[in-house]
C-alpha cells in the first residue's frame, strides 16, 4: 500500500470515530475491516455490531462519503452475498434506489467531508431503531 492510500483511510476514518465515537460504543459497533482502493481515492471502513454491519466509503474523486448497511453473520454463518443498502435510501425516502437512481438524487453544491460525516451521523443516531428493522424486514424476505 503506497503511503498517500494509507494517510487517506487513516484521516477518513479518524474522521467517522471522532464523529460516531458514543455511537459505535453505546451500539457495540467494532471495526472489522479498512480497504484502500485506487491509491486512495476511494477508501471503506466496515463496522458491525451482533446485528448490522456498516459500510462507510469515501470517494476522493467524487466528493462523496456515504455509508451503506446489511445484516450481520455471526461466526458460524456464512455470507451469502446479500446486498448492502444504501442508509439514506432506506431512511430519508423508504426506497432501497439504484446507485443510478442515487446519482440523479445528488445535491448541486459541493458539501465538504465533516458536514457530509455529521450528516450521516445524525441520520443513523436518530433512525438507528429504525434502519435495524427494515434491515431485519429485508433480509427476512431474501
């Protein structure tokens, strides 16, 4: 890994533990897994607790940071490729959008990392009782 991937998953992810600390530790959230891809340019950090797992990934190239979830598998379940759902799809509209129909959806002005992180934040802090259910709900019907 070349030193500019590794500075920018560090920052990215220091970003969403400073943000999401209480939140990661009320919920029992532990990191699992931290990939570089691109050099860089884009980054995902994973988290999960006993029942959602949680995708956080920055786009350098895109301005974008989003977070995605799914089910999570205890130690003796194998992962059988379910889907990972995009938070605000499921939360903010009720709709589960294509990564094509989310695109339409982007805001006009550029919005910088902090304010797109706390964005997230709040969305999961608040409607975290919430997303598990649909999760639950979603997974039941596969």
């Amino acid at each position: 890994m070349d030193k500019e991937g590794l500075a920018a998953l560090a920052t990215f992810k220091l970003a969403l533990e400073s943000r999401l600390s209480s939140f990661f530790k009320a919920r029992g959230f532990i990191h699992i897994k931290s990939t570089i891809f691109d050099n860089g340019n884009i980054v995902e950090v994973e988290y999960c607790c006993d029942e959602i797992m949680l995708k956080f990934y920055r786009s350098l190239r895109d301005g974008e940071i989003n977070c995605m979830a799914r089910r999570s598998f205890k130690d003796s379940d194998i992962d059988q490729g379910q889907a990972w759902l995009y938070i605000n799809s499921l939360l903010i509209d009720q709709n589960d959008y294509s990564i094509d129909e989310l695109l339409t959806r982007m805001p006009d002005k550029i919005v910088g990392d902090d304010e797109q992180i706390s964005a997230i934040a709040n969305l999961l802090e608040d409607n975290f009782h919430t997303l598990q259910h649909k999760i639950a709900r979603i997974e039941d019907h596969t």
